[in-house]
C-alpha cells in the first residue's frame, strides 16, 4: 500500500516544495490551495498529486 499526505496551501513556497518532496520519497499526494492556475500546473507535472481547490468561503483566515 502507497503512503497518502495532503498538503494545505501547495501553490507555492513551502507547501509546493513539501509535495514535491513527498512525492520524491513515494507518497501520493492531494494538494489545496486557492489559485486554480496553480493547482493545475503542480497535478500535471506529476501523476501522483492529485489537487482541490480552498474555497474562500470555508477558509479561516477569512
């Protein structure tokens, strides 16, 4: 069985950073974040990010 993570806020920085090490060392990721865009273009570079985008209205911070 693979190892799964979920990284919060992947769309750059250290969370896109976190997946793409995660997924280095055999893990199959999901990934949020709030820029569509950016989500898109992390999952095609690898088949084993899988994304769904943050809903503005659900976040805390908001």
């Amino acid at each position: 069985m693979r190892k799964k993570a979920i990284v919060f806020g992947a769309t750059s920085g250290i969370g896109k950073e976190l997946a793409k090490l995660l997924v280095n060392d055999g893990f199959v990721v999901a990934i949020t974040g709030r820029r569509d865009e950016k989500l898109k273009e992390i999952q095609i570079s690898s088949p084993n990010i899988h994304c769904n985008k943050t809903k503005k209205e659900k976040s805390l911070y908001h």
